[in-house]
C-alpha cells in the first residue's frame, strides 16, 4: 500500500513540473477568459483587472464559437451522436447489431436526462483555450450518470503507454463544514474537527482545507470479489492539512476524462489555438487602442492657445469664446495634432482578425450554423475539405480522450440493468451473457462531414482509373469494392439496418449463382435437342444413346 504521505508528496513533485503550464494558462485566461484569469492570481473571485485591459473582443467570441461548435455539431443535444457497435471478437448477426443499436438509443436518452451537457460547455471551453479539459464520470444519486466539471490547474495526470489518462489527483478545497458534509464526521482529522467546532460556536466557516483525490490502476486485487477495494481502479481521498487517508475506494473504469485539443510531442497537456491567436490578439488589441484614442482626440480635439488665454476657450455646446486681437491675428485657438488615418488600422485590425478565425475554425462552424439542413455531407465536403482537414487532428484526439467516458458510460447503465436483455447468440451455454467492450462510431455534422473526405478521395481515384479500365480492364483486381461500397454508405451516414449483412449478401449470390447455372444447364439441354432433331435423332434416341 501507498502511504497518504507518499500520494502527498507525489502529488506535489507533479503540481511543481505542472507549473510553467499554469503561466501559460494564466497569460491565456487574461486575454481569452479574463473572469477566470485567477490560475497565478489566486484572487477569489477573479478581479476586474484584466478585464479592463481589453479593448477588442474578439479572442472570446472566438472561443465562444469554437466552443459551441463542439457542443452543437459534435455532441448535439438534439440528435444523438455515437453509436456502439459489438468489436471484432463479438461481431455478429442482426440480433447482435440490434442489440447494440438499441443499447445506443437508451444511452443516449440516459446523456440528455443527466447533467453531461452543463459540465460539457465548461470543458469544451478549456479545451479549445487551454488545450485540455477535464470531468469526473461516475453513477449519479438521482439520475444513472453524473458528470462534475474539474477545472484546469486543479489537476495532475499521467498516461499509460497507448496515451490513455490512467492516473489522476485532483485537489478539491472544502471547508470543514463542507467536508463533514460529503464524508462524514467519523472520518475527519483534528484540524478539521477543531474548524468544525468553530463554525458550530458561530466563529464562521473559517480557512478552506485542501483534499487530495487520487484514481490510479489497482496493481494487486482479487479479480473474484466486486467491494471497493478489489476494483481495477483505486480512490483515494486524502486530507493535506491533517496528513491522513479520508476515504478508500474503488472503480471499475477509469472515472476522469481528460480531453485535449491536439498534443504535441511527448507532452501531456494539450496545444490549443489561442496559442497561435496570442501574438494576433495583442496585435489587434494594441491596434484598437490606438483607433479608441484617435477616436476620443476627434471628439475631444487638442487645441493650440497662446499661452494665458485658457481661461477663455469656451468648449461648451453652444460656448462663446473671445479671441484677443493677437490670437486672431495667429489663427487661435485651433485644433492641433488631430489628423488620423482610420483606413491603415481598419485594414490590420481586419487582417488580424480573420487570422483569429482562422486559428478557432470560426468559419467552418459558422458554415455549419448556416447550412441548409437538406444539405447533405456531401455538399459539405465538397465546398469546406480544407477546412474540415485543417479541424480534423483535434477531433480525431477528441474522438480518442472520449474513448474512456463512452466505455465508462456504457458499463454504468448495463450494470444498473438498463439495457435489454442480450440474444441469445450472446449467451453461454451455462446461461451467463458476456459482452465485450463496444467500439463507438460518432455521426455528428462533423464526424460525418470528415468521413466524408474517405469518399472524396474514392471518387478522385475512379476518375483516374476509369481511362485506365479501357486498355487494361483487370486493374480493378486491385480494389475490395465490397468493402469500398459499404464504407463508403457508412461515411454518408447511412443505418446500418439498411446495410446486407455479409453473411446475407453471400448467400444471395451463391443463390443466384446456382440459378444461373442451372438456367446454363436448361439452354444447353434445349441447343443439344435442337441439334439432335435437325441430324434425324429423335429425343428417345439420344436418350438409349446416353
């Protein structure tokens, strides 16, 4: 066992190489996000600070874009967006695929009556302007699934060796009342208990107390016992204050999704786009400085007085002002250092901007708002491949970091006994079920618009070959189109129902083969009966003959 001190220290030596990341979230959080600029700045809640620095907002509507554009075209509430399919070892007939497909249906009606949506917008957001984002997945109290935000900077995480987050420690500060509240009294430590008492004789709620949540892969368990502490999956919940373990338990699957937007290298945390929009958005915000300012002097003009007749320019609607005879004579009072050349800044701030949008695929998400829905994905493809392939590493990550959540949120519903029973081609012969863990397949707007690109290239490559077919017909030899044509319906976003299994679609052909060949065998009876009667032997003849 891993002492509490141990978990604490590891912790920390993880928090410390986690820190030139939380400047980087910092710097990005003032000029993206400045009410959560609070990451270095400990400030609770964030000041105005920041805030007050910008004079161009278009660093949060461009996040703001991105980000509804993953909860609208990616995780749609409205129309339900994965699938799960059996894996290679379970493929099998229609009442597999029936199965999964209803299980599909039912999951996705557990998503939308949980809390996925809120904490998914809060994530969504940290992944496009930090680069990761990260939630808690576990059964709820009222509902099957609950799902808590966990904010960036809160956590530390490592991988295993295909890239997958296994391990995760969260700090989560609570005050003693609070903690009394989520563990129970019996399991507090003296720092806590004296801040409790406190609180209890009306001195206030008082200092916030740091717990450590640490989920990692169980190394040592009895795989035949199902208690908390023989999961797959170890929580620990410790107290850094009172330096003592608050609660143990256990998962059957990695609970933490962390989300990121592209990685780079052998880096865990994510790149996001703001990344490259920094140097863009303190160009054009520098820029709309300089036009406010020019702005103000237009309305506010710098006058040229001689010296001691201040007192007499009257700037007031409808003032009179009185000019001395040498004033008159040297053209005064008049405005001074107030020509400006609106058209030069215009001109970059525009440039800047669409480089900002360019970085948050604004424009591919607006194209997407503003598609007409009878459009297809093949329209889509066709007028937005380069924008869809530019979008395409970060939802291939997205795809990925998601794996674990869908598998997780898979086995919570089966487990509360959700799903309806499975055929019997899924059944032992002791009567048991065993389901493998399912792939997932996604058929948003965007999922399906990028698969859309496979077809795309499929049709580039008919168009080359269909020349070459005219003088060497057998280089078709070189393609499965079975699989090409059923690939290619998938990537339209065709039902799977409308698709002939290919147990099915083999046996319509060695049935249609049979009976072209048996209609081969009638014609050659009926040409060599012909030939028979016309060389004077009858029927009967060529039968005794055989």
């Amino acid at each position: 066992r891993i002492m509490v001190s141990t978990r604490i220290k590891v912790h920390q030596a993880m928090k410390d190489r986690r820190q030139v990341w939380d400047t980087r979230w910092q710097k990005l959080s003032e000029w993206f996000s400045p009410h959560q600029a609070h990451i270095t700045n400990k400030s609770e809640p964030a000041d105005n600070s920041h805030r007050v620095k910008l004079h161009d907002t278009k660093s949060i509507e461009a996040v703001s874009v991105l980000t509804q554009g993953h909860m609208s075209f990616i995780t749609p509430l409205n129309e339900r967006w994965f699938n799960f399919t059996p894996n290679a070892r379970q493929a099998g007939g229609d009442d597999v695929d029936g199965w999964f497909a209803e299980c599909s249906k039912l999951s996705f009606k557990e998503l939308q009556n949980s809390n996925f949506y809120v904490v998914a917008q809060q994530v969504y957001k940290d992944r496009t302007e930090k680069g990761t984002g990260c939630m808690f997945v576990r059964k709820g109290r009222k509902r099957t699934l609950s799902f808590e935000y966990v904010p960036i900077a809160t956590y530390v995480f490592s991988e295993d060796e295909d890239g997958n987050a296994d391990m995760l420690a969260r700090e989560i500060m609570l005050s003693a009342p609070d903690a009394v509240k989520r563990f129970g009294k019996e399991k507090m430590g003296p720092k806590v208990l004296e801040a409790c008492e406190q609180f209890e004789n009306g001195k206030g709620e008082g200092k916030k107390f740091t717990f450590i949540h640490t989920v990692e892969p169980r190394l040592e368990y009895d795989k035949t016992k199902t208690d908390k502490i023989n999961m797959p999956y170890s929580s620990h919940y410790d107290c850094v204050e009172d330096q003592m373990e608050i609660d143990e338990g256990g998962f059957e699957e990695f609970p933490y999704v962390v989300s990121r937007y592209e990685k780079w290298d052998d880096e865990l945390w994510g790149f996001s786009p703001a990344y490259n929009a920094l140097p863009n958005v303190l160009s054009v915000n520098w820029l709309k400085k300089l036009v406010k300012l020019s702005g103000e002097v237009a309305v506010n003009p710098r006058l040229l007085l001689l010296a001691g007749e201040k007192a007499n320019v009257d700037l007031r609607a409808g003032g009179v002002t009185y000019v001395s005879q040498r004033s008159a004579q040297a053209q005064l009072p008049r405005e001074w250092g107030t020509s400006s050349d609106f058209r030069a800044a215009e001109y970059l701030i525009g440039q800047d901007h669409d480089q900002i949008d360019k970085f948050f695929h604004v424009n591919l998400f607006r194209m997407f708002s503003d598609l007409d829905k009878q459009m297809t994905a093949t329209e889509i493809g066709a007028r937005e491949r380069e924008k869809l392939l530019m979008f395409a590493p970060s939802f291939v990550q997205f795809a990925f970091d998601m794996g674990g959540m869908m598998t997780r949120l898979f086995n919570i519903i089966a487990r509360e006994g959700l799903f309806p029973d499975p055929p019997e081609s899924m059944v032992d012969d002791e009567g048991l079920a065993y389901v493998e863990t399912p792939e997932v397949s996604y058929q948003s707007k965007v999922a399906l618009a990028i698969q859309q690109l496979a077809n795309d290239s499929f049709d580039r490559v008919m168009g080359r070959v269909l020349p070459i077919i005219e003088v060497v017909p057998n280089v078709l030899d070189n393609f499965d189109f079975d699989t090409m044509i059923r690939d290619l319906a998938r990537n339209e976003g065709m039902n799977d129902k409308w698709i002939v299994k290919i147990e099915q679609m083999k046996e319509l052909r060695d049935e249609r083969a049979e009976a072209q060949q048996q209609q081969m065998q009638m014609e050659q009876a009926e040409q060599a009966t012909k030939a028979m009667s016309n060389v004077g032997v009858t029927g009967e003849q060529a039968m005794e003959a055989m």
